[in-house]
C-alpha cells in the first residue's frame, strides 16, 4: 500500500498497536524530517537534532501499543519529540557548543567531504551568516514554550489543534504565545538591524 494511503486508513491505529511494520515504518518515513527540521528549528545542532528524531521514534515504536488513535498520529509523534526535547536539553545543557571551524566544516561539507553547496560570493555570504546568526540569536531569546510553539507553527506548519495538544495548551494560551515570540522576534531583530 502506498505511503500516503497508509497514513490516512482508517485503520492505521490498530495497525501502529499490533505494531505493524509497514505502518510503522510509513510514519518514520512521512515526519523523521519534519521532526530533524523541528529540532533544528529549536536550536538545536544537526548531530543533537538527529539524537532527538531517533529518541523519538524509538519510544513511538516502544510504545505503539498505547496509541488509540484520538488524535492524528503526526500530533502523537510531536507529543513525544516535545518531550524528547526537554529531556536532551537538559542533557545538552551539560555540553558546550562546538568549536565554531568544526560547525563550519559540517556546514559545508557532506561527508564525502565535498562541498555540500557551493560557496556564495563573499558579501552575500556574510550578509547570510549575520543574518542567520542575528534571526538565532533572537530565536534563543524567545523562552522555551513560545520558540517551540513559533517553530511547530511557522517551520513544520502544524494545525493549532495539534500544537494544543503537544504542548498541552488551549488554542488561546497558543496564540498569546505566538504573538509574544513573534513580537518578541521582530523587536529583536529590529534593535539589531537599527543599531548596526
């Protein structure tokens, strides 16, 4: 069965409880890169971005059994990523950043050790860089629930009723935190382009 058709049977659910390996494997398939994409989109490098998806697909698949189907299963999925998060940032937290060449290096480099993409012109390339870096830099300011509620909506365009549902908020609540980490975000990056 194809991919896409899998995921909206209607008996999905009794297929992920039984622990069905096509089903399941479909469900890795269809959100382990919007889950890396989530990741990154929440700080975090691409090495730790990876260890978070894999934590979380290893307990979708442990715990499949559990999953009744109320909700969609891409909103059970990033139930679980959210959590997933929280316990790796306290791990990661121990941790310091890489050294910024070593960055640089994985950056641009597949691990053929080619040029993953080819370098820019030098202006447009620092232009880039700083902007990267300023938009970052504002992200981490924004505390930890409004940047994980802006990313699943703006990165991963997620339903409110399903970030609701994983960060355990009602639609209101949500939207109080999108308008801060918006606001929050614009101000930032407004003080930092009107004093550069």
């Amino acid at each position: 069965m194809p991919e896409s058709r899998l995921l909206n049977d209607p008996g999905l659910a009794a297929r992920i409880r039984e622990r069905d390996r096509e089903a399941l494997a479909a469900v890795v398939d269809a959100y382990l890169d919007q889950v890396v994409r989530a990741a990154r989109g929440a700080g975090l490098n691409r090495h730790q971005a990876e260890e978070v998806a894999q934590n979380t697909f290893a307990t979708f698949i442990e715990t499949a059994p559990r999953f009744e189907g109320r909700s969609h299963v891409r909103t059970w999925i990033f139930g679980i990523f959210y959590r997933k998060l929280q316990e790796a940032r306290r791990g990661f937290a121990k941790d310091r950043r890489m050294d910024d060449i070593d960055e640089v290096f994985e950056s641009r480099f597949d691990e053929a050790e080619s040029w993953s993409r080819p370098p820019r012109g030098p202006e447009d390339e620092l232009f880039a860089k700083e902007a990267r870096h300023e938009i970052g830099d504002c992200l981490e300011a924004v505390p930890d629930r409004q940047r994980m509620a802006f990313v699943l909506r703006e990165i991963e365009g997620l339903s409110t009723q399903e970030i609701c549902k994983i960060l355990e908020v009602s639609a209101t609540n949500m939207g109080v935190m999108l308008f801060r980490a918006r606001n929050r975000l614009r101000e930032c990056l407004e003080d930092k382009w009107e004093h550069a």
